[in-house]
C-alpha cells in the first residue's frame, strides 16, 4: 500500500501541524514496513530525511491552497496513492481517493469573529466539504470531536480521537545548564511565569503580564518570559507598555534545542487560552517539571485535569490566584508535575502512532468507518 502526505508545514522550526506530521509519519513507517509512504514539501523538510519515508519537494509560490489545489494534485494524481494523509485541516478541492483528515481544531467555523469575514468563509466551505469527503477524520481530543459533531453531519463512528504526544527531548535540564540559561537571558536570580505561543487577542498575554505585576507586590523578584510572535493579540499601546517593563523579557523565537531549557528555567508556565484543539505548550513544560496554569476551557480541561492549575476565567483575581498557588501552594503546584509524570505515557507519540497505524490498516482492510 501507498500512503502520501501533505507536509507542507514541515520544515525548520516545525511546530504545531508539521510537529504532528514529523512525528507521525516516521513512527507509521516503522509500523507499517509492507507500506511505502511519501511525504510533500515546499520545502526539504528535514536534515537527513525521514527514516522509511520519501519526500517530494513541490514548487511552492502564492500561499498553501493555491499549492494544495495545484502542484498537491497534480502530484497525487500522478503518484495515485492508496491512502493519503491530509495533515492540514483540508483536501484539495478535486481530490477524490481514500483519504485519512487531521482536523486540529475547527476555530475558523466556531469562531469566525476572529479572522476576516472572507477567509473564515473559505475556510468553512473547505473543512466542510473536507469532513464529508474523507474516510476518516483524526481529532486530538474529545473537544474537537464534540465539536464537529455538534456543528457538521459526520458519522461519529469516523471520527476518531487520537491524543498528540511529547518529544523525549522535552525533560527537565540539568540546574547548571539552567543557570547559565538564565544568566544569559539576563534572567538571573529571579522566579519566572512563561508564555510560548504565537500571541492572540485569545491567549491572554496582556491579562497575564497585568497579573504578574501584581503579583510582584507580594514577589518582586517575579518575571515574565515571553516568547512569541504577537499576531494581533497586542495593540500598539499594550505592546509597547509590556516592552518597556524592566521586568519581562519577551523573544519572538526560540531555538529548538534550547526549548527545554526555556521550560526548566521556569517556576511556572502560564497557558490561558480560551481556545485550544489540544494544547502542546503547556504538555511540553509539564515534560520539563515546570507546574502548568491553564484556563479550564475547550480541550485544556480535558487534556490537563489534574495535570494543571485550572483557571475558571481571566479576570486578574482568578489568574492571581492560580499563579500564587502554582507558585507557593506545594499542594497545587508539585502533585501534578508528579502526575504528570506517572502518566506521560499517556502523551506518547509511538502510543499516538500505533493508534493511527491501526486506523490506516483498518481503511487497507476495507474497513471504513461510517
């Protein structure tokens, strides 16, 4: 059997869809030996390549459905695959085989107010039509799965949840090399609240930085490190007023292999997004032994029960709280790193890999779900 995918978020920095993809596809190839996989780049994806699988690098220019719905095609109806793994959220719009869809989270249809009125329609038409042509349709958690259902008429029985894992790579780094971190970062000497994740108005950024500052009235030397893009969640004015604070260090990007690190330099890690398919940021700091504060909405409260500090609403009293308490209440704050740590395997990619591996030979048998 054949198995092409679409990799088009592959690439350096891989995160969210190409995190899931680099992590899947060479694990599937392992499982499945007897199969042939493909992968789809805009770009040579990986250093090396990916063990067991093959990678076809396509010409790439105007954004990613004019590459979907063009070199993708073209591709597929060349190489004409057995199954193919759209990764992406969509199809192409005249693809017509077996195909096996990641749907990560539908914000664009259950939030449209948050991108323009053109795009969130586009995009509503294709997951739309994409939900419907597909075999089968990966969730990574129960949330987004509900969530479909409640909005789109799919048999539940094609929607399978699968939770994402967490790379090996992420564990708590030794104390030296975490104080010659912070010592770098100019960071030295005080407790630290981090933020990772591209910045919108969603996530809270602002809200959480007001929290902290007062916070500092009772710990002052409490920081912030924050390391993200700001995509549209900042105005002019909060941007600049978070800059300007001697307290907070703000980077809009990380290496990847200092990642673990950033969390191990951590007393807690601050994650209130009011959004969230599954959530990687706060699983990778948990990974690294730093407690996790989350807002308890959408697919948080799922996927971290018991493994964070929940946070009912992102008023300043409640984000105070649940931050004081990670940071001084040992009863709230070490018992779910230890939690989390007797149920990582929980958030295993080779656990996350086999489940998909019997979904694809399940299809290879015939056995759709319906």
């Amino acid at each position: 059997m054949k198995i092409a995918a679409d990799g088009f978020e592959l690439g350096q920095g891989a995160r969210g869809v190409g995190r899931v993809i680099l992590n899947f596809l060479p694990r599937l190839a392992g499982l499945l030996p007897q199969d042939s996989f493909i992968v789809y780049t805009k770009e040579e994806a990986v250093r090396g390549g990916l063990p067991g699988v093959s990678e076809v690098v396509l010409p790439w220019r105007g954004g990613y459905l004019r590459w979907l719905n063009g070199p993708l095609r073209r591709a597929l109806r060349t190489d004409r695959p057995d199954i193919f793994l759209a990764s992406n959220y969509v199809l192409p719009i005249f693809f017509s085989g077996t195909s096996v869809l990641f749907e990560h989270d539908i914000s664009t249809v259950s939030h449209p107010e948050w991108y323009s009125r053109k795009y969130a329609l586009s995009r509503n038409l294709l997951v739309r039509r994409s939900l419907s042509r597909a075999a089968a349709v990966v969730v990574p958690s129960e949330f987004t799965r509900q969530e479909i259902l409640s909005r789109f008429e799919v048999p539940a029985p094609k929607i399978k949840t699968i939770w994402y894992g967490v790379e090996d790579t992420f564990r708590a780094a030794p104390r030296d090399l975490v104080g010659r971190w912070k010592q770098d970062m100019g960071l030295a000497g005080k407790r630290l609240v981090g933020f990772l994740g591209s910045i919108f108005r969603r996530r809270h950024v602002s809200e959480l930085i007001r929290a902290v500052g007062r916070l500092r009235r009772e710990m002052p030397d409490l920081g912030v490190h924050v390391v993200g893009e700001n995509l549209g969640g900042l105005d002019r004015a909060e941007l600049d007023e978070i800059r300007a604070l001697p307290w907070v260090r703000w980077d809009t990007a990380l290496r990847e292999e200092d990642l673990a690190l950033f969390y191990s330099s951590l007393d807690v890690f601050a994650y209130l997004s009011e959004y969230e398919g599954f959530g990687f940021p706060p699983l990778e700091a948990l990974a690294c032994g730093t407690p996790a504060v989350v807002l308890n909405r959408t697919s948080l409260g799922e996927v971290f029960g018991g493994l964070a500090v929940m946070v009912e609403s992102v008023e300043e009293e409640a984000i105070v709280r649940g931050l004081r308490s990670a940071l001084t209440d040992e009863s709230s704050g070490i018992p779910p790193v230890r939690n989390f740590a007797a149920a990582r395997e929980r958030f295993s990619w080779p656990r996350a890999a086999a489940e998909l591996a019997g979904l694809l030979s399940g299809l290879k048998s015939g056995a759709r779900p319906s």
